[in-house]
C-alpha cells in the first residue's frame, strides 16, 4: 500500500511491573489495578509480554500488533530482507 513498508517480529520480554505501571504511556487504569491485586508494583515482579508482529507504515509509523489480512498472506509480492 505504500513505499518503504515492512513487517518485523518484536520478540517477547519481560519487564518489571514499576516499569509498566509507571513507564507505559495511555495504561488503562484497570490494568493497573489488575497488576496491583496480582503482582504488585516493584522492580522485582515481571510480566511477560508475548512475541507480536509490526508494521513499519509509509507513513513511517510503526503498528504494534499487526495482523495479516488473508489478501496479505496469499500476496506474491513478499520478499525477505536479511
């Protein structure tokens, strides 16, 4: 749909809850308050966040969390870059 885009793979890590609660920018509140009643909010608790696919757009933003249309999959026009 535009020039210069591209898929990328953002690998799962871990990051200590204190830095979620207090580094994540627009947090929804109830989550802050799940990770209160079930983690706490210190350097030493750690949530996991999974693997997630992103797109770099032409508009040069990057898309957290893409997901490929099935026109996207069945494309012949995919090309991997090393």
């Amino acid at each position: 749909n535009g020039k210069g885009m591209f898929i990328f793979m953002c690998p799962e890590d871990c990051f200590s809850t204190e830095k979620v609660v207090n580094h994540v920018k627009s947090l929804p509140e109830s989550f802050k308050k799940w990770i209160a009643n079930n983690y706490g909010d210190s350097e030493i608790d750690k949530i996991k966040f999974t693997a997630y696919l992103c797109m770099k757009a032409a508009d040069d933003t990057v898309v957290n969390g893409w997901l490929a249309s099935q026109t996207d999959m069945l494309a012949n026009d995919w090309v991997i870059v090393e």
